[in-house]
C-alpha cells in the first residue's frame, strides 16, 4: 500500500487540495515561479544540471532545452534520488530507442495519480466497474490507471492479453462475462485486435452490451478512429491522455473527448521556428515540458520530441489549454515528397475506409508507397474499388500523396495492433521492401 505514513498522507492531501484549486483555470504567474523555484532547486542535485546557478525567471528562459537524446544517453544524470530509495520502478518500452531507467519515488506517484484521478473525476459514474486491458510488466501504465480507479473508488481488474499464460482472449472473455465492465482502458491496437476477434466469435454485442466507455491510451488515436470503434461497441470511445514514461501524464480527457494539459503539474512551452516560446493560446511546435512534481528524476525544459497543436474551443467547463497530438516528429516519413505522420495516415484510414487495420509500403528510394488494408470481418468486396477511390481523394487533400496501390487482405500481422508496450509505428505498420512488384 503506498499510503503507509503520515508524510505520505499528507502529500496526497497537498497534491489534492492543490490541483483542486488549479482544476479548470489557468495556473498563476507566482504560481509557477514558486514551483520552477523547487523544481530548479531539485535539479542542482542532479548531475545534469548540477551547475546550474541560482534560479531567476530569466535564467530558466534561457536554459537550453533538454533534448530526449540526451536524456536517453544517460539518464541516470537526471536522477536526484538513488534507485534504492524509490517505491517502484520502471523503463520506457524502448520502441524508439534503449529503454529508460525510471524508477519513482513515493510523491511522483501520489501527485502524477492525483492530477489525472481529478480530470477523469467527471467521465465517470458512482457505479462504474473498470477493467484495465494495458501492460503491467516494467512500464507504469496500468499502475497509473489501477492507482486512478483505486483513489475515484471504482472495483477493477487487469487483464492485458498479451500476458502469456494468464490473461489470453478466452480469459479475457470469460472475465468479461463475470465483471461486466463498464469502462475500458485499452491501447487503440489491441482494441482493434479485440473487436475483430469478438466480431468473428459473434460475440461483440453481448460483451459489448456493459460498456459505457473505453478509454485508449498508450498510442495516438484520431478521431475517426475513435468514432467507429464507438460505433462498433455501443459506447463512447476517448483519447484518455497523453504523457510519457519519463514524464509523467501531461494532459487528460475532458467529457467532449478533448486532450486538456495538465497545467497544474506541468509548465508548458512550444518550440518553434523561433525557438522555444511560452506556450501560446494558439499555435504548433514541439512540447516542451517542465513537470514540477518530479522527485526521482528532474526535468527542466524537456523537448518531448512531439508535434502538437495548441488552442480551440471547448464547453466542458476546464479553461486550460485544449491540445492536439500529431506524434513524435522522429516519427514522420518523406514518401515522394510528403510528409506522413501517425496521425494523417490514421485520419485517412479510419475516415475514408471501414479498414479494421492497414501497413504501408515503399521502396528503398522512397518514390513508391503502396498502402495495405485489412477487410472487416463484415466486408462486402464488391465495394473495395470506390473505396479504394475514397481513401485517394483523401489522402490527395490531406496527405498530399497518391498511393501506387491500395490493396486488401483478409488479416495483417498482428503487430501491427498489438498496442504500444509491443510496438512503434514505423517498426510495424511501415515496411520498405526490396521489390515493389
């Protein structure tokens, strides 16, 4: 149990009282210079930023930006605890790169748990029963959303599919019969894996019948893709968060399915063309974060890596910054020209076609794409070439690329959804090929 002494307790009541106050309204100026303060103090005792001199507003301004590179290089240069002194331990999947060492103390637990429990707070119901469908082995996603549901009251389990030996599909199933869920935390690939299986046993409509929501997390998700995965189950689908391994969550889900920072426990910039700049009310670039809860590892202007855009309306009732998500920009392919990131390809996919999954090829030149795309289990072939046609037209004025061919096959590899513990988008849904006829 993490809450096992009176200090404990008391970070949970700080933590809190704290997001409490900031939820659903900009973060002050004094606000933040007095947690950057505590923050900058912390990583003085890092041997990355051991030389850092006294903090000023004007001294963080012009801190170099932190570059993930460089975290990855050596991360145990960040750490302003020992391994031995922290409650768990974790390391990123490693699917750009090494896995990172993240090991956390007690009070990175508490606060990062407490400031998404309290923007999930009003998704849910009194009555809610939640399975958690994510990994559990050395990354903390599951035991983030576990402490979440734990903390809002709500019984739960883990069932991650993968988990060889324990929880398989017809586990799963037979859980699902038992538990009745009626949220669902589930990485985008393996909820589509999900619902083709249950789509070919006839039994989606039964097991969907329980389900007000699912909640995808741990990839990108668009908004198409969300809103056939809704469609297919009866339920509401939502982009539940975003954040990192090392960083923490860094926005969460409002009820109107948008990504809301998490201002509270995150000072935010963007870097631009201009280079990094306060975050702007609109506008796109690369995240910058400075997480101001961190205890076992400092951050301070960290360059995520992710392009985002910033701003748009939202009448949920939380003022702070509504965020868009495009991926990471190591990610994004030339292919003749254009530059396809997760996001375009998946808006393209799910929005043009009913495609339960899709792999893209291309030579080693670059000047042949050929995109793959798997049949529903309820297909009707007689419709694949005006589909085909819909998928150019829209991959012509979002994308700005015409695909050499547009196949259809009846099942693609399972990586290509097997959620984000076990893949990277250019490892499993792009390919180059040596021939391309």
């Amino acid at each position: 149990m993490l809450i096992n002494s009176l200090d404990r307790l008391h970070t949970l009541q700080l933590a809190r009282a704290e997001i409490r106050a900031g939820h659903r309204a900009t973060s002050s100026h004094s606000f933040y210079q007095q947690k950057l303060q505590s923050v900058w103090a912390r990583a003085r005792n890092t041997d990355a930023y051991r030389r850092l001199g006294e903090f000023s507003p004007e001294n963080f301004a012009r801190l170099p930006a932190t570059g993930k590179d460089r975290l990855k290089s050596d991360p145990g240069a960040f750490l302003a605890a020992a391994i031995g002194e922290a409650v768990k331990y974790y390391e990123t999947t490693g699917t750009t790169g090494s896995p990172t060492p993240t090991p956390r103390l007690a009070e990175d637990i508490i606060w990062n748990t407490t400031s998404v429990a309290e923007a999930w707070r009003g998704l849910f119901t009194p009555d809610e029963r939640v399975l958690v469908m994510m990994p559990s082995d050395i990354v903390p996603v599951a035991d983030l959303i576990v402490g979440v549901v734990e903390y809002l009251g709500f019984p739960h389990t883990r069932a991650y599919p993968f988990a060889t030996g324990i929880s398989d599909w017809d586990r799963v199933i037979g859980l699902w019969r038992t538990l009745r869920p009626t949220t669902v935390f589930v990485a985008p690939g393996v909820a589509l894996q999900f619902s083709r299986l249950l789509k070919q046993r006839g039994l989606l409509d039964e097991l969907g019948a329980s389900v007000d929501r699912l909640m995808l997390l741990g990839e990108v998700s668009t908004a198409p893709f969300r809103r056939r995965l809704g469609h297919w189950w009866g339920a509401r689908a939502f982009d539940a968060s975003y954040g990192s391994t090392e960083t923490g969550t860094l926005a969460a889900s409002c009820a109107r399915d948008r990504l809301h920072l998490l201002t509270t426990t995150n000072y935010f910039e963007l870097a631009t063309d201009d280079g990094v700049v306060p975050l702007p009310a609109s506008g796109s670039g690369r995240l910058v974060v400075t997480p101001l809860n961190l205890h076992a590892r400092v951050l301070l202007r960290l360059d995520t890596g992710d392009e985002v855009e910033v701003g748009g309306e939202c009448g949920c009732g939380d003022g702070s910054p509504v965020i868009r998500v495009s991926g990471r920009s190591s990610d994004a392919l030339r292919v003749r020209g254009a530059t396809l990131t997760v996001r375009g390809v998946e808006e393209v996919v799910y929005g043009a076609t009913e495609a339960t999954g899709y792999l893209m090829e291309t030579d080693t030149t670059g000047d042949f794409a050929r995109l793959i795309l798997e049949r529903d289990v309820r297909w009707d072939r007689s419709g694949e070439r005006g589909m085909a046609g819909q998928l150019q037209d829209a991959s012509r004025d979002l994308l700005g690329l015409q695909w050499d061919e547009v196949l259809f096959v009846n099942q693609l590899p399972a990586t290509t959804k097997s959620g984000a513990s076990q893949k990277s988008w250019k490892r499993s849904n792009f390919r180059v090929v040596e021939s391309v006829r």
